[in-house]
C-alpha cells in the first residue's frame, strides 16, 4: 500500500518535471513540509482530520499566502493520485483567511523622477519598467534581436539565471515602445542580452535591487520590489492616460478578462496602443 511519501517522491519524478523551474524549486520545498507531516500514512488512510491537522499546523508557522501555496502543491499531487484511481478522493481543509494587504507602487512622478535621476547604466532597465511594465524576468529575458524598430517582442522570461518560457500564453507579445524607450535600450548592446553581465548573461535581480534600493532612498522614495513599476505603469496608462482596458491587458500579457465580448470576441490589434504610448512617453520622460 503506497504512502504518502512513496506516491509524492513518484510524483516528484515523474510530474514535478514538467513544471517551470520556479515551480519546481517551490513545489519541492513544500512536499519536504507535507512529508514531514504526512509521510508515513498511506494514501488511502489520509482523513480530513489529518490533513485539517497539517494544515492548522503550517499555518501556526507559515504566512497565510504560503500555507495557501502550499496547499496548492497538496492539490496538485493529490489530485494525480485521484487520476491514477489510487483514491477516489482527497480531503479539502479549511485554510487560513488571506487579508489584503497594500500593494507597493510608483506613482508616474515617482517614476519620472527616477528614471531622470538613474545612471546610464540602469536607466534603459527602469525606463522600460515604467513604460511598458513587464515582469522582471521578462525584461532581463529581453536579446537584442526582440527589439526592431519600435516594436518590442516579449517571448521568454530569466529565473535564476536561466532562460525560460514566459509565465503564461498571454505574456508572449509585442508592444509599441516610444522612441526615446527605443534608442535608450538599443545603446545596451550589441548582441545577446540587453541588459547583460560582463561574461554577457543576463543581469541578476540581487544585483539590480541593490541599485534600486540605494536610488530610491537618495530621492527619499521608499525602496520597493520590481513589481511596484508594473503597477505604476498600469495605473498611468490607466487613469493619466486612458487606455484602454483590452489594450492595457494586452500590453501587461494579462489573461482575457472575464467578460465574454471584451475578454473572448473582442481582439488586440497591433499598433493600437501607439497613441497611448506616444503621450505616455511626453509625460514620463518630459
């Protein structure tokens, strides 16, 4: 009778494999945890008073977001488990509430401030975060070859120094850049990687919040992660600029909305966030 710790180490070999690298290195934390807790049972004996057990107890040490991660990889593995026909079911716990917390941002001042303040170095990186707002694997995934004219194609992500497929369907796309965004990211290099290290791999992300940590402070910002460009970006677009809601989805590599004529019928034309960005860039470089 396979346990829980036999099924996952299976699992582990046979499934974990075909998730990204991220995934990979968190979901394999998280089966350590489960392991420890509930590797012994056999899977056909797991309760809803165990697993409720396990679950109160992650959650007495654990953030509720992570408990809820890592309830997320106890899905998936239990949910292989009910495919192969090895249970018929598995226990649903009830996990802690997650509060919604304030998420950081930057406001277009703050951005404009920033990239006018950066050295010349890390400018093009910041100027590309404030204007176009992609993830920051996406940005340092970014080669000289996905740049043409003023046109910028996002089709692969970096993580831990690898390069990877982007975190969804969605995020591969093309966008309009300004000319200034342009002729900033075309003085970066020359081949491989825009934004490269000196062997010419791509920049590490340590690296480059020490920067940003360190210039924030200087212009009496609070230092923040990557993701608070993003999110300055969109809200600019959004209420400075008035994009619209398809074409900034589109330009953030969103999944379709919900609605079924906005998020389904209705499709992003190329070039139609022009405009948009044209007089985005007049408020963001000035």
């Amino acid at each position: 009778m396979e346990t829980f710790q036999e099924f996952s180490e299976r699992w582990r070999t046979t499934i974990l494999p075909l998730k990204k690298p991220a995934s990979r290195s968190t979901m394999s934390s998280h089966l350590r945890l489960l392991n420890e807790r509930l590797g012994a049972c056999p899977l056909v004996d797991i309760s809803y008073a165990s697993v409720q057990a396990v679950f109160s107890d992650l959650a007495k040490e654990q953030l509720p977001r992570s408990v809820k991660n890592i309830h997320g990889t106890y899905v998936n593995l239990m949910g292989q488990a009910v495919r192969e026909k090895l249970i018929e079911k598995y226990p649903k716990p009830v996990l802690p509430k997650i509060k919604k917390a304030a998420q950081d941002w930057l406001t277009l001042a703050q951005m404009r401030l920033i990239i006018k303040n950066s050295d010349d170095k890390h400018r093009p990186l910041l100027a590309l975060l404030s204007e176009a707002g992609p993830r920051i694997g996406e940005a340092l995934g970014l080669q000289v070859g996905d740049l043409t004219d003023q046109t910028l194609y996002i089709q692969r992500s970096i993580w831990c120094g690898k390069s990877q497929d982007p975190k969804t369907d969605n995020a591969v796309r093309k966008l309009y850049v300004s000319k200034e965004l342009r002729d900033m990211l075309k003085s970066c290099a020359n081949s491989g990687y825009l934004f490269h290290t000196r062997s010419g791999g791509p920049q590490w992300i340590t690296e480059l919040r020490k920067y940003t940590d360190s210039l924030l402070r200087s212009l009496q910002i609070e230092p923040v992660g990557f993701h608070a460009w993003r999110r300055g970006c969109a809200s600019a677009l959004a209420s400075n600029i008035g994009m619209p809601t398809k074409i900034l989805g589109g330009r953030l590599g969103h999944s379709h909305s919900g609605d079924l004529t906005l998020g389904v019928y209705c499709q992003i034309i190329e070039g139609a966030d022009k405009e948009y960005v044209d007089r985005y860039a007049q408020e963001l470089y000035g």
